[in-house]
C-alpha cells in the first residue's frame, strides 16, 4: 500500500483538516497556522514519531523515496515550505539554492513567532529534519544562516565539512551593514540571544557533525539523495511552481481521462446489444 503522507501530497487522501490544497489555503492565516498543532506534521513528514500528535503518521523510507523522486510532490512540497516560511515572516528567495529573507512586512512576524511563541522553535526542528530527506538537504543551511544573522547579526554558519574560523570585527560589521544594504533592516530576533539554546539547537542539523547530522534527522545517504526538482530545467521549475503541473502529473491525467473516455464508450456499446 501507498505510503498515505504520498498519498496526501498528490491530494489523493483527506487528512483531518482536509487535502493538501486545503491547508495550502491558509496562506497568510497567521492565527489560523499559530494555534493548530495537527497540520505541521503533515506539511513536514520525518523519520520522528511527534511528541505532540501521536496518530500523526511517520514518513516511511520508500515515502520519503517517493518525495525525492516525484516531481509533484516536490512541487507542492515547496509550496508548504513557502507557507511556513511566510508564517515566520520569510521568504524563499531562491528555489534552486534555498536562499532565504525576511518578508517585505516580516518583522513583527518573526518576532511574534519566534520571540512570543517558542513552540514555533520546535516546528523549526521538525522542518530541518524534514528537509533532511525529502531531497531538500540544500535548504538547510540557509534557513539556519538567516536565522543566526537575526539573532546575532552575523553569519558563521559553515558550509559542510569545512572548519569554522572566527569571525574578526571588521567582517562581523561588514556582514550587518550588507544585510542592512540588502534590505533585512536590524536583527529583529535579538531578544533570543539570552535563549542560546534555540540557535544552538539549529546549529546542529548544519554543523557538519555526522554524529549530530544523524541523530538530528535520522537520515541515511540514500536520504541525502537530492529532489529531483534540482534536476529539472530552470524553466519548469519556475513554470511548475507558478501552478503548472508536471510532466508526469499531465501524462497520468491523461491517462485517467483516456480510461474514463474507454469506460464510458465500452458502457454505451454495450448497452446498445
């Protein structure tokens, strides 16, 4: 049997709150988003059993299989990352590299969300594991970077397997005024500096520890295998996420049609002996 979290991210199974396209819907319905605690396992399936929704399903290892190699679900996938990233006060800047920034009116989100709620610090750890091995391994680091630099102002996040140096003074104030420059405007989650553990925590799903890697995400190598949305043309990529299904999607709608179509003629000729 289909893994049902597949099923869910073809819109073909009905979770408790309703199909993938409906809780695609609640885009922007911050409170909406803030007070329900069933919808982020859905959207952001891992290898972890949720301390706070046992009857959520575990994504299993051909799920998570499926969502590296479909590029439907890959897709809709980024859109639930879109969603999530908007409700913190984000945005994807880029959806080939994972790039991330604050939102035109994010300040007050993100500090609502992750300075007033600190349950959203949790929902960030799901979504880095979540990341970790549905083909989106590349996003990771750029959504921790971002991070750091609203806490602390600065980015040290080093890329895997590479040693992390110190930052001197002078690049520490060369970074806060690019992103001053670029738009970011002050740090806005500063407060969370006397909280080190939340950063720290991030921190560890990129840190380029295995040991941490592994324990953070369960993620085998098969699981760092990357979406097949990074394999696709620029183009598509952009088409598909602008609502244009896929090539695999449109041929099996076809398919459908073209049984139906049969169906229904096979039916009339034969009620017509």
């Amino acid at each position: 049997m289909e893994d049902v979290l597949v099923q869910f991210y073809r819109n073909q199974y009905r979770c408790s709150l309703g199909y993938l396209r409906d809780l695609h819907a609640w885009h922007g319905q911050y409170e909406k988003l803030e007070v329900n605690h069933t919808y982020i396992q859905w959207l952001f399936p891992n290898y972890f059993q949720s301390q706070f929704n046992v009857k959520a399903p575990m994504l299993s290892k051909a799920g998570a299989r499926a969502f590296r190699n479909d590029m439907e679900i890959s897709g809709n996938y980024i859109q639930s990352y879109q969603l999530f990233l908007d409700f913190l006060g984000l945005r994807l800047v880029d959806p080939q590299t994972g790039e991330v920034g604050r939102a035109p009116d994010g300040r007050n989100r993100l500090y609502e969300a992750l300075v007033l709620r600190h349950h959203n610090h949790l929902r960030i750890r799901r979504i880095l594991a979540s990341l970790a091995v549905t083909g989106f391994e590349r996003y990771m680091m750029p959504l921790v970077s971002h991070l750091q630099w609203e806490i602390l102002g600065i980015n040290s996040c080093a890329l895997p397997g590479k040693v992390q140096r110190p930052h001197s003074l002078r690049r520490r104030v060369a970074t806060y005024f690019r992103a001053m420059i670029a738009g970011h405007g002050k740090p806005m989650l500063r407060a969370l500096r006397s909280m080190p553990s939340a950063l720290e925590t991030w921190e560890k799903y990129v840190d380029g520890d295995p040991h941490n890697y592994s324990k953070n995400t369960h993620a085998s190598e098969e699981d760092r295998v990357e979406s097949v949305f990074f394999g696709c043309t620029q183009q598509d990529a952009g088409a598909f996420l602008q609502g244009e299904p896929p090539p695999e999607s449109e041929r099996r709608d076809k398919q459908l049609r073209a049984a139906e179509t049969c169906g229904s003629c096979c039916t009339a000729f034969l009620a017509l002996r």
